[in-house]
C-alpha cells in the first residue's frame, strides 16, 4: 500500500509535463542569468584571484546546486496541499487505513525522490557546462561528492516542508513559502550575497543552516584545485568551508529534530 502511494504521487508529478517543464526551466534559467548577466562583473571583481574565470564558475555552480537541492522536495507538497484541498486526506485515512503520520512519511518520502532527480539533472547540466567551457571532465569524486552532500540536503529540506506544510491550510500560503523561499534560499546560502557581506547576526544564523553548510563543503570540494593557493580569508569570506564534518553534523541534527516535531505534531 506504501508503494502504491508513492507510486501514485510520482505518476501525477509525471503526468503534469507543463509542471516539469517550467520547474526545470526555472532552475537553467538561474544558470543562464549567472552566465550572461553575472559572470562578467563576478570575474572582474576578483582580479588578483589567479584564473578568476574558472574559481568563479565553480563557485556560483555549487552554490547554485545547493539551492535547488533544498528548494525542489517543496514541489511535492503541492500535491499534499491539493489532497487536503479536496478532501483526499480523509478518503486515504479511511478507505486505505493510512494513519495521519504515515501520510505524511511518504510525502515525504515522494518530495526526497522528486528533489533527488531534480538536483541530480541539474548537477549534471553545471558539470557539463564546466566540462565544455574548460575542455576537461569534470565528472569525477567531486561529482560524486557533490551529489552525496546534496543529497542529505534534500533528506533535510524534505522532512522540514513536510513540518511546515502542516501549518499551511490553503494553496496560496503554499505558492507565497514558495516565492519565498526561492529568493531566501539564495541569500542563506551564502550565493546572492557572499558571506563575509551578511551583518553578524546573520552569519550567526547561517553558520547553523543546512542549506549554508552543504553550500559550503560543496565549493570547497568543487574548488579543490583552488583552495590551497587562495587566501583562506578570500575563501571564508566567500563560504568556502572544509569542515565536512561540521556541516554533515548540522544537517544530520536539524533533519533529526524536524522529523521528531514531525512525529509530535498534528494535522
């Protein structure tokens, strides 16, 4: 029955190709506007940052990862918004005897399936351009690594909408999070507005948010080749950090903690 649901969730995503079709619209036009209208200025604002060209691209692609894996497992919880809108809740609570907290496991579950291929396609489209652009392969262990990283992102980010979407009640404070969320994703990141520009109390903040952290080990996997002859002042004031184990600790411990509310909270 579990299977089933899922299943059942993931052919309506499926069956809505305009829905899929702007939803990765939306993440390769965040690449193109960063390739045709940011880059030359980002390039030209690091000039004794030895192939500038390149340490630039890598940086904003791994930011640009990191914001899709935690902002693409929301996707899912539209489909829980319009089961509620219509009453669908109730009719698998009693014809399928799924209990409220199972419900919500496998939304859950669909969102980290749905924002897992999501961020795998989009990973793949920025290696690819950094693949061309610099005539090497860029599909190596820092591909892999960025995947795994992202990966417990979007584990997190799942199971975070899946606490806050219980508070939503209606389609358009589902549609105004979402807004929301696509700029402030950017911003906690460290990507629209590098770190070392953030006001302290912010950096407070970030230093503690799963989507920063993943961000960050991210670029300095991704920039490997950069990290040892850049200034490590230039490379925390851009959230470049190699503190692996920091930044799984805090994404392991804020996806535990929004799976217990989960689990203490109601509908």
């Amino acid at each position: 029955m579990y299977l089933k649901f899922i299943e059942r969730n993931l052919r309506i995503y499926l069956k809505d190709k305009v829905g899929i079709f702007f939803s990765f619209l939306g993440m390769f036009i965040s690449l193109i506007i960063y390739i045709f209208f940011l880059r030359t200025n980002l390039i030209d604002s690091l000039p004794t940052i030895a192939h500038a060209d390149k340490f630039t691209d890598t940086w904003m692609v791994a930011g640009l990862i990191s914001i899709v894996a935690l902002t693409t497992p929301l996707n899912a919880f539209g489909q829980k918004m319009e089961d509620r809108k219509n009453h669908k809740l109730n009719d698998f609570k009693v014809n399928n005897d799924l209990k409220a907290n199972s419900l919500n496991w496998l939304y859950t579950l669909t969102a980290i399936i749905e924002g897992a291929v999501a961020t795998i396609v989009f990973t793949i489209l920025c290696f690819g351009y950094l693949s061309i652009r610099y005539n090497e392969n860029a599909f190596n262990k820092e591909f892999v690594l960025t995947l795994l990283f992202n990966l417990l992102l979007i584990t997190f980010s799942a199971n975070f909408f899946a606490l806050v979407t219980k508070y939503l009640r209606t389609m358009s404070s589902f549609s105004a999070l979402s807004t929301i969320l696509g700029t402030l994703a950017g911003f906690l990141s460290g990507t629209y507005i590098v770190y070392d520009a953030l006001p302290n109390f912010m950096r407070n903040i970030v230093n503690f948010w799963p989507g920063y952290q993943i961000a960050a080990i991210t670029r300095s996997e991704m920039m490997r080749e950069f990290t040892t002859t850049t200034p490590q002042n230039v490379l925390v004031a851009l959230g470049v950090s190699s503190n692996v184990e920091k930044a799984i600790l805090v994404v392991i411990g804020a996806t535990i903690v929004s799976m217990v509310l989960n689990q203490l909270s109601r509908e």
